[in-house]
C-alpha cells in the first residue's frame, strides 16, 4: 500500500492489520507552537513490522484529510506505541500506551530538510507553515527519525522507565495544559517572547517543562521566558496574574530534609535551619549558608564532626564506590541509574549533587500526581511549579488547603504559604 493515507479504505486496512507495536511522530501547524494551542497536521505512522512508515493525513494543503476518529481507533488499538516527546503528544492523542523514547535515548536528530527552512524564512508569521511544507519533505524527516529510534524500542525497559513514562510525564503535563494568567499591559513592560502567539492566547500563556536532563530536574524555558528564573526584584512577577486568587507552597530546608532521608537522619525539630545554626553557633541566615554550602560543595573540616555530615560523608562515599564497581548507583523513588559510561567529569560530591537533585523531582512527582488528583473537577489548579515552590490558581471557596497540606505533611516536609494577587505576592 502507498504510504501516503487520506482516505477511509486505506486506515481501515491499517487498523485491520491489527498492529502491536508502532512508533508515531506527529507534525503539527507549527513545530514553536506550544502544543496548548497548536493542532495537528499530519501524523506519521511506523508499524516496527512494517518496511516503510505511513503519513496520516488530518489538515494539510496538498492531501485529502482522514477522520480523526479512525486515527484514534488505529492508535488506541496498538499495545505499545513510541513517541519522541510523550508528554507533548498527550495533547494531541491522550493515549495510556503511549512510550516515550526519550527515556531511554535522546539523541540530536536533524528534523527538517532544507525545504522547511525555506519554507519558514519565507513565511515565518505563518503559525500552520507545516500545512504547506510538502508532505513529501515531512514524510523524509520521519524515515529518518525512526531509523534513528527503533533500535531503542524494547520491552526489556529499566525499571524507571514507568515511573517517568507514566508519572512524571502526566505529572507536568498537567500543570502545563493549565496556563497561567498574565496581565498583558504589564507583561509586554518586562518581557520580549520571540512570538507571542507561539505561547500566548486570552490572556493565558503556556509553559513548557523540559524533563530530559542529566538529572531529570526539569527546566521550564519556552519562547524566550524561563520561568524558572524569574526576577524577584524587577516588578516582572506582577505579570503573572490569578483568576481566583494564587496560593503558593514553598518547602523548606528541602535538600537538608532529602539528604536526611537518604541517610536515615532525624533532626527531631520541625526547623531544620534553626538545628543548624544550634549546632554551628552561628545566626539563622549564617546556618542556611553553610548547610547549603557543604551539601554541595563538601563538608568543612570544623564541621567533620557533626553526626548529619558523617554520615552524609559516608554516603558519599560508598555511593561513589558503588558507581565505580558497578556502573551505575540508582536513585530511591524514581529507580533512575546514573551510570558511568553516560556521565563525565564525575568525582563524590558531583554525584551526590545529582542524586538529591534526582530525588528531590521525583518526590515532587509524587506531590504531583496527588494535587492533582485532589484538583480534579476543581475550580483550582497547579499553574506553576520550580522545584521547591508550588503555585495553586486557588478558589478559596473550595478550602481546599487542609487537604493540600496533608500532601506535604505527609512526606514530612515542613512548608511555607503566601497569597496574592500576582505572582510578586507583595
């Protein structure tokens, strides 16, 4: 059968083949459109047992367009179905067996030909330039794109894979499909996206969590905002607006907490910076320093012989051993391995970095999933989340914040709580 599918017999006899395995590539309007806003143009279709892939084809200027509800029976159908970027195509085909490559391999893969770049110097206001690219030209791409991945499609996954597949993808999905308000007189005084129509619409803009990282601690950069380095003191915070009202959770001490947890600690004080400064005989703020100070950068010497860095010291240093004799030391909660022969410039301490940046994201997952089950059918929603801090668009009508408590409290994290009416919460 031709590759090219548009009309009802040709997917009717796809889905008649009744495939197991598949990998999929979607091509929307727009590859900078945040997928929020965007919609799809065509999807590319690679059965592993099959020699050549298929476009399908939904809303392009060349081809006729295939209805969608066979393309959801054809792909809801498959038992395991690969994809570059899980959590982006959940916008488009919310699917449970949907697996995200990226997990295992995230190599650089050329993605366009260089008829896309003429196409998008030529019209580069044109938010649905890939309706007119050829189909032909996109068709090219994906061959080669899949003949980059399959050699990664297994069943024989690690044993994090679930846990970031199913998890921590549906984690931030769900933060990102809210949006968050912004007051747009104020936004335009103190940023510049490179298009506001990439990323902005009714007054809502959408961000963009990056969970493919040396550590998987996200980073949240989209169209030229990171929005996890916001500045605190240049007013640009008063941008970000709620419907209700925001309700923020900030997690305190977190590291020393996690640290804590690894080495089977108890501070057996709610304040942890407070046990510090007690312990080093130093102001509050001096504690924080120096705590953060030695939980990155080592222990200090006049500092040795304090319970919590001994055994942190001994962590470090059988983990490193670990590493070294193995290969690899793996991370509580999510599973994640990091492993020696995809790491460089490694020594203790750097891997100690990474395993409390690892840990701290996957019990953030977990905190997560449960906001979010708690949230469902609610007026109030998670519009932002940067590592120990939480931002809730809040209906206090809905008192809501007893139960959001418990979440933390149940991981036994000590948290702090601020309202306003911006995200400056001045």
């Amino acid at each position: 059968m031709f590759w090219l599918i548009e009309s009802q017999d040709q997917i009717e006899y796809l889905i008649g083949r009744n495939y197991n395995e598949a990998f999929i590539e979607i091509i929307p309007h727009h590859d900078k459109v945040h997928p929020a806003l965007n919609d799809v143009s065509l999807v590319y279709f690679r059965p592993s047992n099959e020699q050549k892939g298929f476009m399908l084809c939904v809303d392009h200027s060349e081809t006729l367009s295939v209805n969608n509800t066979l393309i959801d029976t054809l792909l809801t159908g498959i038992d395991a179905l690969w994809v570059r970027d899980k959590k982006s195509a959940l916008y488009y085909f919310p699917i449970r067996s949907l697996r995200d490559v990226n997990i295992i391999y995230n190599p650089y893969i050329q993605d366009q030909t260089t008829t896309h770049t003429y196409f998008q110097h030529k019209y580069p206001n044109n938010t649905k330039i890939n309706k007119i690219i050829p189909v032909v030209k996109h068709y090219e791409v994906c061959e080669n794109v899949y003949n980059k991945v399959k050699p990664y499609f297994t069943n024989d996954l690690p044993p994090y894979f679930n846990f970031y597949n199913n998890k921590s993808t549906l984690a931030f999905f769900g933060i990102e499909k809210n949006g968050i308000k912004i007051d747009e007189t104020i936004f335009n005084e103190h940023f510049k996206p490179n298009n506001p129509s990439h990323s902005i619409a009714d007054g809502t803009i959408y961000t963009n969590y990056n969970l493919v990282t040396t550590t998987r601690r996200p980073s949240n950069s989209f169209n030229g905002i990171n929005f996890a380095a916001l500045n605190k003191d240049s007013g640009a915070r008063k941008s970000f607006v709620p419907k209700y009202t925001f309700l923020e959770y900030d997690i305190s001490a977190y590291h020393p907490n996690l640290a804590a947890q690894l080495i089977d600690y108890d501070f057996g004080v709610d304040d942890v910076h407070q046990a510090f400064a007690d312990l080093y005989g130093t102001s509050y703020k001096e504690a924080k320093e120096l705590t953060f100070k030695q939980l990155y950068g080592g222990v200090f010497k006049q500092y040795e012989h304090l319970e919590f860095f001994q055994k942190i010291t001994k962590y470090i240093e059988e983990n490193w051993d670990i590493y070294n004799k193995e290969g690899k030391v793996c991370v509580p909660i999510s599973g994640y391995w990091f492993e020696k022969d995809k790491l460089e410039n490694m020594n203790p301490q750097k891997l100690f970095n990474y395993i409390l940046q690892n840990l701290e994201t996957s019990t953030n997952v977990c905190i997560l999933m449960e906001l979010h089950k708690l949230l469902r059918g609610k007026n109030t929603k998670l519009v932002l989340y940067t590592y120990d801090s939480f931002l809730l668009d809040y209906d206090e009508g809905e008192k809501l914040t007893g139960e959001i408590e418990s979440i933390f409290k149940n991981k036994k994290l000590q948290i702090k709580t601020g309202y306003g009416a911006s995200y400056d919460f001045e």
